[in-house]
C-alpha cells in the first residue's frame, strides 16, 4: 500500500495573524504598495500581490532566505515582487502597508528605520504577549498609533497606524 503524501504544516501563529492582517488590508486597498521587512520565504509579500498590492518589495538580511524566495516565487509564476537583502536605508519612499514578522529585540532595534516608511499600515508580529508593550512603544514615540492586536497563544501581532 501507498502513504499518502505528508499533510502540510500549518504556518506559524505569527505567519497566520500577519496573512489575516494582508488579507483585510487589501480588501480595501487594491493596488498599494508593501514592503515586507524580514521576508522569510516571502510567504506575506506573495500573499499580497496575489491580493492585488503594486509596488511590492520583500527584503531580508539573509542571502539564503532571499534566494529561496525568489525561487519559490518563480516556481509559483508570481512577477512584481522585488527580492533583496538591501537594507531600510537602500529603499525610497513610504509604503501603505509595512509588514515586519520578526522578534521584539530586532522590532525595537529597527524601530528608526522602519516607522519612517509607513504611510498607512504597519503590521508587525513576531512578538510575544509579554513584549508587546516595549515593542509598541518603540513604534509611537515614532509617531505611530496603535490600531488593534491580535492575540494567538503566546504570540500577539500589532497593527499601527500613520498618525
């Protein structure tokens, strides 16, 4: 007899709070630009130009998870997604919606360079309950709000907004 091929894992908690958070968003914001800080696979920029983002960038400080990405990208056909491992400093402009699936310390420690790319939305998880405080305030006194949380177990995504 034949196995059956292994079931997929789920996502992550963080991965699954941040994909509900693309999808609302682009629900009502066709066409907006997003820039995903710490891409991963690039699971979140995919998801958002398959919901109908332009201008999307998904960057990461690891060659190995870049290169993956962009793999996995051309696997599935997605164009229109900028892969790189180029820093905050190295993109222009602001984008509506910023998604940042990282650990609190590096949230904090990015706080400078990611705030001042959010034009509308910042979405960020990665962050256990117990941090969310420190890493929220690190993103207001930026000039942020905070618009909603979500919490999923111990994890907890932060969704802040342009003031």
């Amino acid at each position: 007899s034949t196995t059956p091929p292994p079931l997929p894992r789920p996502p992550h908690p963080t991965t699954s709070l941040c994909l509900a958070a693309v999808d609302e968003f682009m629900k009502t914001h066709a066409g907006c630009s997003v820039l995903d800080v710490g891409t991963g696979t690039g699971v979140l920029a995919f998801a958002a130009k398959k919901l109908g983002s332009g201008l999307t960038i998904a960057v990461d400080n690891d060659p190995v998870s870049v290169e993956l990405a962009k793999e996995c990208a051309e696997e599935n056909g997605l164009t229109g997604i900028e892969l790189s491992e180029k820093t905050l400093e190295q993109i222009p402009g602001t984008f509506d919606l910023v998604l940042a699936n990282i650990l609190a310390n590096t949230l904090i420690a990015l706080a400078p360079l990611i705030a001042p790319k959010v034009k509308h939305r910042l979405v960020m998880a990665g962050v256990l309950v117990h941090q969310a405080d420190e890493v929220k305030q690190a993103y207001l006194s930026r000039g942020l709000v905070s618009v909603g949380e979500v919490i999923e177990g111990e994890w907890i995504r932060l969704d802040l907004a342009r003031a």
